[in-house]
C-alpha cells in the first residue's frame, strides 16, 4: 500500500466334529450338547452386540436430553454458557458466563464445539459466540441472535423482539434516556453488516430511579421497532440496564439495504438513524435519543474478518491463512483469494474517521485450516492515549467477538510474529474454519 513503504508476504474359532466306532448314542448326546451351546454362545454375542451398539447409546442420549432440559440456561454459570465476564488482560473469556447454547443432532453442544476451535490469545476477552443458524436448526432452537430480527427489516438488536407496529409516542411522566458519556457522539458509529455494534445508553424513571423496564430502538426509514428487555440472556452477554445502570445494546444490519429496500454496493457507505427511548413499569415511554450511524458496504464470503475501533487512530488488522500468507496493509491480495478491503485511518491521513478494518475471503474460496488474527497498533492518531478495538469473525455462519486493547505507544513495524511486544502486536485468535459445504 503506498501509504507505508514496508510491502510484506508471508508465504509462507470350531472343533472338529467328535467320532468313535462305539458308543454312538453318546457321541450323538454330545453333538446335540455341543450344538446347543454353540447356540447360546451366539445368541449371548447377539444381545452383547445389541447392548452395545444400540440399547446403551440410546440410555446415554436420554440421559444427556434430561440433564440438558433440567439445566437452567439463565444460570450463567450453566452448561454451554457464554458471554461476558471480567476483561482484561489475561482473561481469555473462557470462564463462567451468560448466555445461551445450541445443541447439534449428534448431542454435542455447539458452543463447546465452537470453543475447541477457536483459541483466543492472552491479551484479548473472549467477549461471546454465536453458533450458525445451520446449529440451530438442528434442533428447531431459536437464539436471542435470531430472535431480535425480521423479513420486514434488514436490521437486528441481539436479546430483543420485533414488533411490525409503530413505535409509540412520549409519555407524561415519562423516563428519561440519554447517550453514555463516553459515546462519541461527534462521528456516525460503523456497522458492517453481520458484525454487531454497540450503542450506549443511560435511561432513569420519571424520579430519577432505576424503574425501567425496556427499551425501544427503531431505524429511521425502516418499518417496525424492537423491544429490548432491560434483563436478557443473550450469546454476547447478558443485558443488564435498570435505569441508571446503563445498557449496551447490541446490533446490526444483516445486509447493507438502504431504506427504499435497495443494497449498496462494497465501497458505497450511506448514512442511518438509530431511535431509542426508554420505558417504565407503567408503560410510559421517553423522548427519543438519535445515533447517526454510518453503514459500511464490505465484500462479502466464508470467513470474514473484521476490526473496530473506539478512537480514530492507526490500528491494522492481520489474517493468516492456512497456506501462511497473511493479508494486511502490505499485502492487500493474498494467493488464496483473501482480500483486505477496509484499511482505516492509514498513517492518521486516509480514511480517516471510519474506524473499521475488513478482510475476507470470497464464497467457496476460503481455504480450509487454521487462520490467526492479529492486531497491531501502528500509529497513534490520538496522542498515545489508550485505545480499545473489537474482532469479529464470521465464519460458515459462526460468529466470534472478541476485545482488546492498547496502552502502550504505537510502532511502525510489521506485526507478523506470535512473540511480539503485546504493548503494540497482539495475537486475537487462532481458529478452525470448519467446512462451510458441510451439511
């Protein structure tokens, strides 16, 4: 890329039958004896056999479904939870947390599936796992991802449901809401379609108390609005945000359709408006607060990979794929067919304020194997203040969020080794991309 001069590629058993001449009644007694044990020998065999391979497999899977039904998946210390947890440096989020799983028709938990490939690195959080709508199926499940959408909006809120009604109007007596302090108000907030953006908020009753019950978020332009509980399991955590708590609400679009239903092309961002209000025990609804959003066109495949920031300043996203080569500033078009397509705020001069990175790797091109993501802080557009950024990986369907970030002072250099300084290069995740054809 021309804004740097480093230009980098990494390629790189029976008896025999008893006779005698005498005795003949006895040789017979014995034949027959002989004969009939044989049978009970083979008919033992039979029902082992049987035991084996049908009746215990059959025991145990029953077993398995009773202990799953009794497991309580608001307990956020139960089987297959996910979501957030203390963050920080050295805590890979594999501890006890929230959130929801999905069981695969072979009994195997998907989450825990999902957990056995990909493997964070020290210096991230494993902020959640969203398993494939394909893991769902399997079981007829529905997870709070899915269910916070629908065919009458290309838009998505994690943990909520759709209403196709129009959002009602402010109370008297109403809550109150507004933006979280440190909600950068001055800029749009990036979406990429499929990887979930945070909006934050802070909401209060009429007295200035914790009794909010829900929130309302609708898109402008958009039909519909979504009802977001202030308490709800979700993949990326739970939503916990009575009041003055706060809430982070989580969402997305799942293609970059405009309002009049038709898609920008990768290259051609647009501009939306988020409409979120508060709502009380007694159904009193808030003035509405708004969030310019800035919608972000990508290039689409089986495995994408994506970065953002909380602050405008040059941090580079890294993929290596299976065959070694690594897709990054200095080598935009890898051999396998992995293109970086995003690269913001290069060298704090170009694009400038979009915040986001993106590699990808286009239908049926991603090859299979391991990929590791890196991130690296190359030059502070921010005056060395810290900086925090978010991965997201989508693969086959699967989703993957993960948080990091910097505190130490920016290096322009090549982030190509797993022993880097994790002051400025820091391994995200290491991942399986399993087989997208799979059925």
């Amino acid at each position: 890329m021309s804004r740097r001069s480093e230009r980098e590629i990494e390629e790189r058993v029976s008896d025999p039958p008893l006779t005698t001449s005498t005795g003949s009644r006895v040789a017979l007694g014995c034949g027959v004896a002989l004969a009939l044990t044989v049978v009970a020998v083979g008919v033992l065999g039979l029902m082992v056999v049987g035991w084996q391979r049908f009746a215990r497999p059959a025991i145990e899977e029953a077993r398995a479904d009773r202990a799953g039904a009794s497991s309580d998946p608001s307990d956020p210390g139960g089987p297959g939870s996910i979501g957030t947890g203390p963050t920080g440096p050295g805590n890979n989020g594999t501890g006890s947390n929230g959130g929801t799983s999905a069981t695969t028709a072979s009994g195997t938990d998907a989450l825990t599936e999902m957990r056995r490939r990909y493997i964070p690195g020290r210096f991230v959080h494993l902020e959640g796992m969203i398993p494939s709508d394909r893991a769902y199926a399997r079981t007829g499940a529905m997870s709070p991802w899915q269910a916070g959408r629908s065919a009458d909006t290309p838009w998505l809120v994690l943990g909520s449901t759709f209403d196709r009604g129009t959002m009602p109007g402010v109370s008297a007596s109403a809550p109150t809401i507004a933006h979280a302090p440190s909600e950068p108000l001055s800029r749009p907030l990036d979406v990429i379609a499929g990887v979930p953006a945070e909006a934050h908020v802070r909401a209060a009753d009429a007295s200035g108390g914790t009794d909010v019950t829900e929130y309302l978020i609708s898109f402008e332009g958009y039909p519909g609005f979504f009802r977001l509980p202030t308490m709800v399991q979700t993949e990326l955590g739970v939503v916990t945000a009575a009041g003055s708590d706060g809430a982070t609400v989580r969402f997305t679009i799942g293609a970059p359709m405009r309002p009049d239903r038709s898609f920008a092309q990768p290259g051609q961002p647009f501009e939306a408006r988020m409409v979120l209000a508060a709502v009380d025990s007694a159904g009193h609804v808030s003035s509405p607060i708004r969030r310019a959003l800035s919608i972000l066109p990508v290039g689409t495949g089986d495995v994408e990979v994506s970065m953002t920031m909380n602050l405008a300043t040059d941090l580079d996203l890294y993929v290596t794929d299976p065959a070694g080569t690594t897709v990054y500033f200095g080598n935009t078009g890898g051999f396998s067919g992995g293109h970086l397509d995003l690269d913001a705020n290069a060298a704090c001069s170009g694009h400038m304020g979009a915040n986001s990175e993106h590699i990808f790797w286009p239908q049926g091109l991603a090859p299979a194997g391991n990929y590791t993501v890196r991130v690296a802080h190359y030059e502070s557009c921010i005056g060395g203040q810290p900086v925090e950024y978010r991965v997201t990986v989508r693969a086959c369907g699967e989703t993957v969020v993960l948080t990091g970030r910097f505190d130490g002072q920016a290096r322009s250099e090549t982030c190509m080794s797993s022993q880097g300084d994790p002051s400025w290069c820091q391994d995200v995740v290491t991942f399986q991309s399993p087989s997208c054809a799979a059925p």
